[in-house]
C-alpha cells in the first residue's frame, strides 16, 4: 500500500503539458477535424487530430521512446485505456491519425521538453 501512495505522489510532481481541443467538423472532406493547443511552458503549438479515433480527455502519462513505425523517438501517451501507441508526431492531414495528435513541426515539441523526464498530459475539450 505504502508503494502504491509513493508512485502516486511521484505522479503528481511529473511536469504537466496541457493539450486544449476546440471541434470543428468540415463537411467539405467528410472529415472530422478537431483542433487544439498544445501547451509546453508556454509555448502554444498548434494541433490535430481525428475525432473518430482521438483519445478521452483526461490526464496521461507521456514518455519518449523509440517508435517502430516511425523508426525514430517519439513522444507516446502511456496507460490510455484500450489503446497502446498514441504518439505526437507530424501531420497535416486527419487521415494520418489513429488516435495520434499530429502538429506540423514534431521538432518544436521536442526543443521544448527534456527527453529523459516523464511528464503529465492533461487533455481537455473545450
């Protein structure tokens, strides 16, 4: 029990990012498009994602690690129920989203955050 409150409490000191989703549906592609805001220490980086897939809101685990698909380190959302491999990584289009927040320029994101820290993501819809 004492373990479970200590990882907890580590939890807690992770250093949170905040991702902000506003919907927006455009018939034109028959595509359902949700836009939002990804908050790193202040830095607002633009994102997208597919509504048909895009993960709850709530707060998850992220971490950087090595992405087969990709064949590069990317950032991935841990413990979201029912899915595995939900990262950040480039992207213009919905189409190119399982469930991923795509930006248009994954570097930013990595400039802003320390790939050996672990850091909360708190994501919420507007």
């Amino acid at each position: 029990m004492l373990v479970g409150r200590m990882v907890k409490k580590m939890e807690s000191k992770l250093e949170e990012i905040v991702l902000v989703r506003k919907y927006y549906d455009l018939d034109k592609w028959e595509e359902k498009r949700v836009l939002g805001k990804l908050v790193i220490k202040g830095v607002i980086i633009r994102t997208l994602e597919n509504r048909n897939y895009m993960v709850k809101a709530g707060k998850y685990k992220m971490v950087y690690e090595y992405s087969p698909r990709f064949k590069k380190e990317l950032w991935e959302l841990k413990d979201v129920p029912g899915r595995t491999e939900i990262k950040i990584h480039n992207g213009r289009e919905t189409r190119h989203s399982r469930g991923c927040i795509l930006v248009k320029d994954v570097d930013s994101v990595h400039r802003l955050l320390d790939s050996k820290k672990e850091y909360n993501i708190n994501i919420k819809n507007e």
